[in-house]
C-alpha cells in the first residue's frame, strides 16, 4: 500500500476538530479555557466539588440536628497538594519573619 506524502484540507480539517483539549493547537486556539480541560485541572476541580458538597451536606445537617449531637466537620478530600493539611503539618513561609536582601541572597544562593 502506497502512503500519501500529503494529506488533504478536508482530512486536516477533519483532525483538527477531533484533536483533544491537551493539544498545542486547541491551547493556542483557546488559551482562556484550555487549562480547564487538562486532568490536573480537572482533578483539582472534582476535587474542589467534593468538598463543596461535603461542606453543604454538613451544614444541612447541622441546621436540622439537635445541639446535642452535632455532626463531625467534614475532612478535606484527600490530593497531593492539601497532603500537608491532613498531616496537621502547617507550614507559613514568610509570617513574622523579617530578613534584609543580604540575608536573603545569602539564604537563598549561599555563597560568602
């Protein structure tokens, strides 16, 4: 069988439409929404969703339950970058602390 060295304007046409939301071309076409189509970003979304309804089904049933036996708060779902808030491992970088440029750059590159 004899390959074609060139295709088309009808079967680029045909590609183009049926290339996924990951591609260069759909993220230099739509560069406002394409981050919303790639599964990191729909993950994060999911994820965020999860929560919404777990906050919503927990003060729902907080508003119908006696004051006695209050429902427990719902965790964050577990991802990689919430890992640090179920591991109680708080970390603030920069909160009450005051550093000079020297002692930065002497931080941060080392050096003498």
């Amino acid at each position: 069988m004899d390959v074609p060295r060139t295709i088309g304007w009808g079967t680029a046409a045909l590609i183009q439409r049926n290339l996924s939301v990951d591609s260069q071309l759909f993220r230099v076409q739509y560069p406002e929404i394409w981050a919303y189509g790639t599964a990191p970003m729909r993950s994060k979304l999911l994820a965020d969703l999860i929560d919404v309804v777990s906050w919503t089904r927990y003060e729902n049933a907080l508003a119908h339950c006696d004051k006695s036996h209050k429902p427990k708060k719902p965790e964050p779902y577990p991802t990689p970058w919430n890992a640090h808030q179920r591991a109680g491992d708080s970390q603030t970088i920069g909160k009450g602390v005051r550093m000079t440029v020297e002692e930065f750059n002497q931080f941060y590159y080392g050096g003498d």
